[in-house]
C-alpha cells in the first residue's frame, strides 16, 4: 500500500495571500474544517491499519544502535559480542531486517517485511547472522519460532542468542498473509546452515522444535559448536522450507483401511495375524478421497501399543507420484504427530507402509495398531490385529 506524506493542518502555500477581516474568519474556518478532516483520516487510518500484525526487529536491551560498516572498521565494537547492527553493509544492507522469505522455484527475490502466501506452496525461511564485534560468541544459538494456531497473518521470528552477547537476545519477524486463514506447517529434515568455512551442512529440526525451550540449536561459523567469530566476512545463513496449508472445511469425506502381514513380499493383507515376539510385521494402511474436493496436506499416523516399535527407515508411500519410496522424515514422527503425504483429488488414494517389531513387552496378547488419516480437523481411524503367539 502506497503511503503519501501526512500534511498537518496548518501547513499551507507559501504564497497564499492573507485577506483581512472577513478573510482571517474564512481562514479559520478553512483551519478547522481541514482539522477536522486531518482528524478523521487519521482515524480511519488508524482504523484500518488496527488488524495488521506488527512484527519487526528488537532485542533483550531495549533497541540496540546502529553502526555504519566504517565505525565498526574502526573499533566501535572491538571489545563486544554484537550481533547484526550494520546499517549499510555493502552485500546485504540494513542487518536488523535478518529474516526473509521466498518461494520455492520464484523468482529469486527475497521478501523481508511481509509476504503474500498460496495455499500448498513451498517457502524457504532464511536468517543471515552476523557478530560485528571483535570477539568471539559463545553458545550462540538460532531458532525459528513459528505461530501454532491457523490466522490469515502469521508473523514468524528468526532468534538469535548469545551466551555473551550484549545484546544477548535478537529477534527479527517476517508477516505471512494469505486471504483465507491458515497454518504454517514446517517441512522436517530440510533445514541447513551455510558458511565460508562449513559450506551447506544440515541442522536439526530442534531449531523449530526447540524454539522456546532452549533458544533452538547451537550454530557456528567453523562447526556446528555455538562459536561465532567476529569479522566484517563472518557470516552464517540458516535456511528452512515450510507450507502454508489453507484450512479444510469440516465434514470432510476420505476412509482409512489398515491391514498387516508378516514380513514377506509374498504375505497376503489381512485385518489380523499371528507374530511371535521378536518378529517383524508389515503394516499398510490405505487413505482415499471420496469427497467432491481436493484434501490438502493429508497427514498420516499410526498408534503403537506397548510391546510394538516402528523398525527406522522401512515407511513408504505409494501414490500417482511415488511407487515405494522411503519417507525420510517417518522415523521421527510417523508414530507422534504424523507425516504430510500431500495433497489428493477426488477419488486419490495412497498407500503407507511401514515395519513393526514385536517386542518382549507386550502386555497383550492381542496388540492393536490404529491407522489414522488426519484432513484439516477430521480424523478417520481403523486397526488391525497381531495375535502374539508362544
């Protein structure tokens, strides 16, 4: 939205005549009638500016000073821990506005205050960090926090922490917007730091996980140590994708069937067999779209009962797009909060499958494992059934 510059009432044309008498009360009539209307705007102004989420720089010390790249080069913060106060760094500019966003596969152009979002888009969340002072951070520590509830704004920050920083905390925020509410869903396993020194290394997803329990995960200029040496080309880039995924409407329609087998290709599906303790056991289940309209971001689950563990690198998908890969994110969350299999039109389908182990701790002879398809706010579950035999 263009701004145009707000003229107090009494400002005026230099050259205006000035009347007497019955001119000076028409001038005065002029200045209140334009009061009023300065007033009013305002107002309005106010008005429609009150909804807009406001998300910006700041730090624990109040509002840390700007310093130009010259006053650093000269010593002002020779003896300090300072994170991104340069005002006119020559490859980057205003080092305050740290966090940015763009859309996957776009057009290369970085957005650092606000960002218009589409549903099922892909976006890459970037911070870029650097200590201007002269001496080195310690336990310097990264984390993107990312707003839970669905909204048609979302501010997301980009925080840093310095175990001997002053300031020793810095946040920067970026507002996602879209026309219809929805949720910012974080893509587990893609998140990376670069540096001169590093190049492109992974970091853990506990930089979303861990946002406000231990200020994200250490980060660092040589290793992944919390150091971060000061220096006008010392500077890291930590980079995660996430999805803005529109709300689905209630009452959706889609079905869950799960079955199991034993560990061979050559098994038949069923809705129960018989496992002996320390046996692997397949377990498939199938999500279908029988709705008039598109599901977007299925997520699927499954619920383990006591004495059942899910065997590492063995969950795949089979849609239209992917015939039996490995989904490498399952390990971590296929039995907690679930994985994103994506999106499905009417009639789509697709399989997961996973391995299980039966282990010494089963308190039942009947385990049963709960297959769960989750759309927006419906959830459709079924089970199936291993019989634990001698």
């Amino acid at each position: 939205m263009s701004r145009n510059r707000y003229h107090e009432p009494w400002e005026t044309e230099a050259t205006a005549e000035r009347p007497e008498s019955k001119g000076k009360i028409l001038l005065v009539i002029g200045l209140v009638v334009a009061l009023i209307a300065a007033i009013t705007c305002a107002c309005v102004h106010f008005i429609n500016q009150s909804g807009k989420v406001s998300c910006g720089w700041g730090d624990d010390s109040g509002g840390r000073p700007s310093y130009t790249a010259a006053e650093v080069e000269e010593g002002a913060l020779e003896d300090q821990v300072v994170f991104n106060s340069i005002s006119d760094n020559a490859e980057y500019g205003n080092e305050k506005r740290y966090i940015s966003a763009e859309l996957v596969g776009g057009n290369g152009r970085w957005n650092y205050r606000e960002l218009k979002v589409e549903d099922g888009q892909t976006y890459i969340l970037r911070v870029r960090i650097a200590n201007n002072g002269g001496q080195t951070s310690t336990n310097t520590r990264v984390a993107f926090s990312l707003p839970l509830e669905p909204a048609t704004q979302a501010p997301i920050y980009g925080r840093i922490y310095s175990e001997n920083g002053t300031p020793s905390k810095y946040w920067d925020g970026i507002l996602l917007t879209c026309d219809t509410p929805f949720r910012v869903e974080y893509i587990y396993g893609n998140s990376t730091l670069e540096s001169e020194s590093l190049g492109i290394v992974p970091v853990g997803d506990e930089i979303v996980t861990k946002a406000a329990s231990e200020n994200g995960i250490a980060i660092g200029y040589s290793a992944l140590d919390g150091l971060m040496p000061g220096g006008a080309e010392v500077f890291v880039t930590i980079q995660i994708r996430i999805v803005a995924e529109e709300l689905q409407p209630s009452n959706l329609s889609f079905t869950t069937n799960a079955k199991v087998r034993q560990d061979s290709a050559e098994a038949s599906w069923d809705t129960s067999i018989e496992a002996q303790i320390g046996e692997l056991v397949q377990v498939q289940f199938l999500y279908t779209n029988t709705d008039s309209v598109t599901h977007n971001g299925v997520i699927a689950s499954v619920i383990l009962p006591d004495g059942i563990e899910l065997v590492p690198g063995t969950t795949k998908i089979y849609n239209s797009s992917y015939d039996g890969e490995l989904i490498e994110t399952a390990d971590a969350t296929l039995d907690t909060s679930g994985i994103n299999i994506e999106n499905y039109a009417p009639g789509a389908n697709a399989y997961v499958r996973c391995t299980v182990r039966i282990t010494d701790a089963v308190t039942s002879s009947e385990a049963k494992i709960w297959a769960v398809t989750t759309v927006g706010e419906t959830h459709v579950q079924d089970s199936c059934t291993v019989t634990i035999t001698d």
